[in-house]
C-alpha cells in the first residue's frame, strides 16, 4: 500500500453489517455494582472523619450513634445492648412494592416485615416456629474469615425474641459496615459470644428454624439443629421453582412474593429474619404436607427416647397385680415372717402361661411335684395308712 494513497472507503457490506452490530454493554456486573457501592461508603466516611478522630474513641461519653457519628435516640445500623433479650430499634428501608396477590395473608405478611404491625401480648411469645439470621464481620488476612456480629431472631408473627450485638473472639480486620451494618462502635457493652449462644441455643430447643441459607447462622454459632426442624427458603422446592434458581437470594424472592424491597443498603437481620419468615407463611401448607412424615417420625423417635418414669413403674405394678391371684398353696412362710414362692415345677412358668406340662396334679389342695414330693409325704404319714401299690398316682384317685 503506498503512503500517498487515502484508505479505501468500507464496502456496502461492512456498512450494512455495522448498523447490525449491537452497541458498546454500559451494564455492570454485580462485582463492579459492589465495588462501587463500597467506595461510595469509604468515601463518605472520609468526608465523616474530616476532624481525624476514629475507632471507639470518638464515640467514648456518648450514649447513642448514628451513621454519622452523632448523638441520636434511635440507632440504624442496630443497638448496642447488654441484656440480650432487650429488642433492638434497628430500622432498615423497607419498600413496599405493588402486591403481587390481592390477598389477606400477602398484606399481613407485608406490614409484619416492615415492622408496622400491632401485636397483642399472645402473639409475642416464642410459640413452635422462630425465624434467625445472623450478621458477620470479616476477620483475619484482608477480612477473608467470618466472625459472629449480630444475631437476631423473631417468632411467627415478627416479634423480636432476640437481637443483639455479639463480641468478637477474634480481631476484626474488616467491619464490613457497608453490608452487615455493624460498625466498632457497636461492640461497646456487647455480650460475648457463650452468653449469646446458650440464649440462642434454649431458643432452637423443640422448635422449627426458619432462616435463609440457615446452615451458615447455625454454623457461624457452632450449633446444631435436627433437619426435621429446618425450613431453608434458599433450599424449597417451591420458591426455587418460582426464581428459576438452585440459590436464590433472599432479597430476589422477597420482592417477587411478598412485593417488598429488603437490603437497599446495609442489611438488618431483623428485617431479614421477617422476610424469611414471611416466606414460610406463605407456603407453610403445602411445605408442611411435604415434610409431615419426616417431622412426625422424628417426634415420635424423640418422643420415646424422653418417656417419664412413671411409664415404667406403671408397668411394673402392672406386672405385680398379675402375680396377686396366684394360688396361695404357692407361697410358704420362711423364718422371719417373711413369704416367698415355693420351687416352681419342672419347666418353669406362672399361671396362666403354658409350662410345657399337660396335666399338673394336686392332693388335698396341694400340688403334688414329680420330684419325689409324695414319696416325702408318704414317709411322714402315720404307720397305719398304707398304700395298696407303689404307684402315687393310683393314690390320688381314692
């Protein structure tokens, strides 16, 4: 090609074939969304720091934080309790999209998530079925391992049960503020994690866990649940079905069955905890017939595992009333007042159950033993009775 010649212009093929082609992709992956949302919150928390000061130190005199660092009566990341049943005030954004279903329970379960809904005393006890999730901090080289931060559980109607923060047992390298909503200073007055855990322990006890991705709350506690008793919204059939997904998320399945928005910004377990619990309310029927012989075997395992004594003593004196229409010619008195059976004849047994003999013979109301027992008797006779054959049983019939 020589230097002094202009390009030759595209063909009308190429040209045609250029209008075609789609344009530059301006969507970003969630990796991109999330780094992104990050840097956003790094920034702002630069911009929060501007006077140097951070960590526990700025908050030290203060009874209440906010996000920004200043003095409030309502938190949003979460509270910094330390009794652990006290209920956190923690709120999240909740939207309230159109509703997927003209349905009483649908709206039930709508203002039971967002956490506008009344509840009498009766609805606030722990009952058969809680709802737990659990918010994490990283630990370890660049955040990569997960710590225990806030657990928090509810019961069938939403009630909180337990929410609090928990000490970490490990150095925090990465607070994760931007997604767990748990910031250092949360950590002030917190309960350690033993404490927290026997609380959450007693509450699984008996009861049905529902949760989403259940195994890492429970792992992440080092507890263990029987699965006859978990309800996993990630792992039902049903909801997988619906999502079109092995692993749906949470959020995705909250706004396409309950028609609320969760997790806008920094998550509340608490809201999560609802949102699962909703969920399993609107599919409890069908999900339960699906699981009943799985649940009810196991009851009824635990069931006799846990019988009371007095099951057994009942079958004992049980026992003892069928021994009381024995025969009295079968218990003698032995020195000291004291009864006792005489030997049982040959073969063993009690009345009423087969020994193995055909026919028992008795003389004078008393049993007559094979063993040589008339032979006895026949020694102590007085001298003027005398048996016409040697044969006892030609006796008994005189």
């Amino acid at each position: 090609m020589d230097k002094g010649k202009a390009p030759a212009p595209p063909s009308s093929n190429w040209a045609k074939l250029q209008k075609t082609l789609p344009g530059p992709s301006t969507s970003k992956t969630s990796k991109q969304k999330k780094s992104e949302a990050r840097r956003a919150f790094m920034a702002q928390e630069k911009q929060t720091n501007k006077y140097g000061v951070n960590g526990v130190s700025r908050y030290i005199g203060q009874s209440d934080f906010t996000r920004n660092g200043q003095s409030s009566s309502s938190t949003v990341a979460g509270p910094s309790k330390i009794t652990i049943p006290a209920p956190s005030k923690a709120k999240e954004d909740v939207v309230l999209l159109p509703s997927p279903a003209d349905s009483p329970l649908v709206e039930e379960l709508r203002v039971m998530v967002s956490g506008k809904g009344v509840l009498n005393e009766s609805k606030k006890a722990p009952g058969n079925y809680i709802a737990i999730d659990c918010e994490m901090v990283g630990t370890g080289p660049n955040g990569s391992e997960s710590c225990l931060a806030r657990v928090s559980i509810v019961n069938f109607h939403g009630h909180i049960l337990l929410d609090t923060f928990v000490q970490p047992r490990e150095k925090v390298t990465d607070w994760r503020t931007w997604i767990s909503g748990v910031r250092e200073s949360d950590m002030i007055g917190a309960p350690s994690f033993e404490e927290v855990q026997k609380k959450v322990a007693e509450l699984c006890e008996g009861r049905i866990v529902v949760g989403h991705a259940v195994d890492n709350d429970l792992k992440i506690l080092l507890l263990s649940h029987p699965s006859p008793l978990i309800r996993d919204t990630q792992r039902c059939k049903m909801l997988r079905e619906k999502a079109k997904s092995k692993h749906p998320g949470l959020k995705k399945l909250s706004e396409m069955e309950l028609g609320i928005r969760i997790q806008q910004g920094s998550h509340s377990s608490v809201t999560d905890a609802r949102a699962t619990m909703g969920l399993y309310r609107l599919h409890k029927v069908e999900w339960e017939k699906q699981l009943y012989r799985t649940t009810e075997a196991y009851r009824a395992k635990i069931g006799k595992s846990k019988k009371p004594d007095n099951a057994d003593k009942k079958r004992k004196r049980d026992d003892d009333d069928d021994g009381e229409g024995e025969d009295e010619d079968e218990v003698e008195v032995h020195e000291g007042g004291k009864k006792g059976k005489r030997d049982q004849f040959p073969g063993g047994g009690r009345k009423g159950i087969s020994s193995g003999l055909g026919l028992i013979v008795r003389k004078n109301g008393k049993r007559v033993d094979s063993g040589g027992g008339f032979r006895a008797e026949k020694r102590n006779q007085p001298a003027t009775s005398s048996v016409s054959s040697g044969n006892w049983w030609e006796s008994v019939d005189e």
